[in-house]
C-alpha cells in the first residue's frame, strides 16, 4: 500500500534500487525526510513507519533473490517475504481481521 501512495518519481527509486546499499541509502533518505518534515516534498507523503520498513524489505528481497539465482552454487536457496495480512496482534491493537493462527497460513505456505 505504501509504494502506491508514493509519488511516481518516489516509485522509481525503489524499482532502480540494484543493492542492498541502494536499499539502506532509500531508508537512511526516509529516516532523513521524517526530521526534515519534508515527506510530502520528497514523494514519501504520510506514511507510517512499519509501511515504509515493509517496503525496504521487499524490495531488499528482491535484490537478495535476483543475486541468489545468479549464483549456481546457491541453487537450493529461496529467499521471499510475504505480508500475512492485518492479523489481530498487539502491533495493531488487536483491530486486524485475522487471527494469530490464519495469519500463519501465509508464510507457512
């Protein structure tokens, strides 16, 4: 959700990012964009903090999984991330519409 809330110039970035010091950058340049009270400015507009780190982490997912199968000797490795979903948790108050236990299913799978 928040990479469709970012402005187009802001999308860019995240697709451009080839390393996972592209990816550190993109988050040190978040982190920066928060103290400067500039989000809005830099394409990054409201987000909350956890949609931003999601958004590193996928896109560092991607990076790790396209070095991983360019690599013969790591052909038995997978590497992925995945969002369960809004699961009822602490971290969302307990407002999610699933369970602990449905919230599972996904990376399980």
């Amino acid at each position: 959700m928040a990479f469709r809330r970012m402005s187009p110039k802001r999308q860019q970035t995240f697709r451009d990012a080839q390393t996972e010091d592209d990816v550190s950058k993109l988050m040190a340049n978040y982190v920066q964009s928060v103290e400067k009270e500039t989000l809005s400015e830099e394409g990054w507009k409201q987000f909350a903090y956890y949609d931003i780190s999601k958004t590193g982490v996928i896109t560092l997912t991607r990076i790790q999984a396209a070095a991983l199968k360019s690599d013969s000797s790591k052909q038995d490795v997978l590497i992925n991330c995945c969002c369960p979903g809004y699961v009822s948790t602490d971290m969302t108050n307990h407002k999610g519409i699933k369970t602990p236990d449905e919230g599972t299913v996904t990376p399980v799978y």
